[in-house]
C-alpha cells in the first residue's frame, strides 16, 4: 500500500485498543459518582469493569497474534458481551460501552459469526436502553421488543452490507490482479512474438538469400556453363577441321552463334526472365526449335515432337521442363555418343511429361550421376511437386522422363 494511502488497520488502531479502556474508565468514574449518590457501594460494579478492562488486556491486547484465531476470538468477544451485560442489568448506563464491543464484533469475527455478535451487542444495548420499560405487561414486553429490533435491525443491515461490500472488494482486487497477471503474461506473449517475428523475418531473408542463389546456381548451369561448353566443343572441332576451310569455318560460325545466345540467355537469366525460345512460342515450339538447333550443332540425329490434347500450362512448368530437356540434350552431347535422341512432350489428363531418349552407350543407374546439371534439373522439377526418373543400363541408352502435375480442369 502507497503512503497516500494508509492502512485502515493502523488508522483504527487506536479506537479499538485504547478507546474501550478509556469507555470503560468513564463509566467506571460515573458508576462511583451515581452509586453514592444513590447510597450504595460500586464496589461490585467496579470489580466487574476491573475484569473486563482485564479480559480485553490480555486476549486481545497484549496478545496481538491470537487476533487471527476464529476460536480465541469467539471466546473473547462471548465473555465480554458476558460481563457487559451483567453490567447493564446492575447499571443500565453501562450500555453506553456498546459502541466499544461493536468496535470488537467488525474487528475479530468472522462472518457468519460477526452477524451474531452484533446482534448480542444490539440485544445488550437495547436491553439498556429498555431498563425503565415495564416487562411485565405486554405492551412493555412490546415495547422492549420494539426498542430491541430498532438496535438490531439497523445493525445488523450494516453488519451484512459491510460484509457484501468486504466481498465485493475482495473479488475487485482479484480480478484486478488477474488483469495485472493477464497484461504481464500478454507482455510477455507480445515479446515473445516479437522476438519470434524477428526470428522468422531473419529465416525468411536466409531463405529467400538460399532460393535466389540456388536460382542463380541453376541459370549459370544451364546458360553460361552448357553454353560454354558447347562453343569449347566447336571451337575444337573447328580446330581438328584442319585444311577443311569451310567445315572449320561452319563451326566457328556455330560457335559465335552460340556465344551469342549464350550472352542473351545470360542477361535473362540474371533479370529472372523466361528463356529465349519460350518467349516467343509455346512448350510445344519452344522444344522444338531447342531440338533442331542442338541437332544443327553436334551433328546428332533428334526429332521432337507433342502428344495429347494441347491445353495452356503456367510459365513455371513450362520453364522447368524447357531446362530439364536442354540438361538432357546437353549430358547426351557431353556422355552418350549417341545416334539418334527423340524428346517427347505428353500431356496427360492430370500432367505434363517430358521425356528424352537417347541410343547412346548409357550406364549404371546403382552409379550415382555425378555433376550439378541432375541436381538442378530434380530440384526445378521438385519445386512444382513433379517427378524426374532415369531409366538406363550399359550399351541400351538412356531415358530421362520429367512429369509435372496440372490443375484438373473444371467443366464449364
């Protein structure tokens, strides 16, 4: 609790631990004053103020931790009203020690017990009040009655308002802490999404870092490297052709032809743009003319051609598949000594194949291929939740075949 707001048991203090000695004294000294006054002796009344000034002293005074004991409490508070209303029936002015032992019925019972009390008090203070009341009629039993209900009713309406009002701010004061802990754990879920949101933005930069350099990995494999290696090839034929001017020139012409290409299909790729072929015709076209000018350059026979019910495909898939077949082309050049190649495009009622047949010397498919061109054919293929397999064996040739899943068509 703040120092602007003090503790109501520290402000009440005072009144319930010195107030009721002080209540009593008085009446002690008026008790002297009106019994010789009267002629009689106070000697038994002062004793009786003695033993409740007593009882207060050592129950509750000097014995502040028995204060939260139900049971001592209850004792303490039933002797007192005890010893009170033995005062009232010899002094009637005694009830004026009321306030005082309703002081102790908020103070050390508990509810439902504290309402009893108060009730006993209002019983004793009333019966006080009632002294010059004949009680034995019965109009003055129903004046007593009367003058008894006017001391407890009120009192004991405050008793159980104090009560719901105690309640109610009990269950103020948890639900504010339950909004205290449910902002410190929501504090605590915000950073923790901060920290988390960091997390995922840095794993989103590495990934899209990864992605970019992969794609990068994939364009410089099938532009710049296949390109490349096809002018080293020409320009070593070119080189072997010897006295045969016209052969030699034919590949150096190829050569320049392909560098040239090679250039264009490097600037696209660094823009992240669709290969060349593909820019200006379908799949379809596009394979074809791939076909034709790599038959053109490495002097091997090669047909392509399209099955299936012709039907618009996303450029992804188109690109995927367009680099898969030059991959193919290009390890048949490098590998195969092959004859003859056939590539194939198929569409299917839910796919789109590709497959690349060549007649060369194949392999071991239990050898694992090695080089980066497989990897980034099955890893462009992969992305689109396609399938690359590769069927060969020694001296029977090689059949790669590529299938990329479409999107059923919905009738109209």
């Amino acid at each position: 609790m703040s120092a602007s707001q003090p503790d109501p048991e520290r402000r009440w203090y005072p009144v319930v631990t010195i107030g009721p000695y002080l209540l009593l004294a008085v009446l002690a000294a008026f008790t002297v004053v009106m019994k010789r006054a009267q002629g009689a002796s106070p000697a038994g009344d002062l004793a009786l103020c003695g033993l409740a000034a007593a009882w207060m002293l050592w129950m509750f005074t000097l014995h502040p931790a028995w204060r939260d004991r139900p049971a001592v409490m209850a004792t303490f508070f039933t002797v007192l009203i005890g010893i009170t209303a033995v005062l009232v029936v010899r002094a009637p002015w005694f009830g004026c020690f009321a306030p005082a032992a309703y002081l102790y019925a908020f103070r050390v019972l508990h509810w439902p017990w504290r309402l009893a009390g108060v009730a006993a008090v209002a019983v004793v203070a009333g019966t006080a009040q009632a002294a010059a009341v004949d009680k034995t009629t019965a109009a003055g039993l129903l004046g007593y009655g009367g003058i008894l209900a006017v001391n407890a009713l009120p009192m004991c309406g405050f008793a159980w308002f104090a009560w719901r009002s105690t309640q109610w701010s009990d269950q103020r004061d948890r639900a504010l802490a339950e909004v205290r802990e449910a902002n410190r754990r929501l504090e605590v879920s915000l950073a923790e999404n901060a920290a988390l949101h960091q997390r995922l933005l840095a794993q989103a930069r590495e990934a899209g870092v990864l992605d970019e350099r992969q794609r990068m990995a994939r364009e410089i494999h099938d532009t710049l490297a296949q390109g490349l290696t096809g002018i080293i090839t020409q320009l070593q034929a070119a080189e072997q052709a010897g006295p045969h001017r016209a052969e030699g020139r034919r590949h150096l012409e190829a050569a320049t032809k392909l560098a040239r290409e090679s250039l264009v299909e490097a600037r696209r790729s660094v823009h992240a743009l669709r290969p060349e072929p593909l820019s200006q015709a379908g799949l379809g076209e596009a394979l074809a003319a791939v076909v034709r000018n790599w038959s053109a350059r490495h002097g091997i026979a090669a047909e392509a051609g399209t099955t299936g019910t012709v039907r618009p495909i996303p450029p992804a898939t188109e690109d995927a598949l367009l680099r898969a077949a030059q991959e193919a082309l290009a390890n048949v050049a490098r590998h195969a000594e092959a004859s003859r190649v056939g590539v194939t495009l198929s569409f299917l009622d839910s796919e789109v194949a590709l497959d690349v047949r060549d007649d060369g010397r194949g392999f071991d498919p239990a050898v694992p291929a090695a080089g980066f061109g497989l990897l980034a054919m099955r890893q462009r293929i992969d992305g689109l939740s396609g399938t690359v397999r590769i069927e060969s064996e020694p001296g029977a040739g090689t059949a790669v075949s590529a299938r990329v899943p479409l999107a059923k068509e919905v009738p109209a």
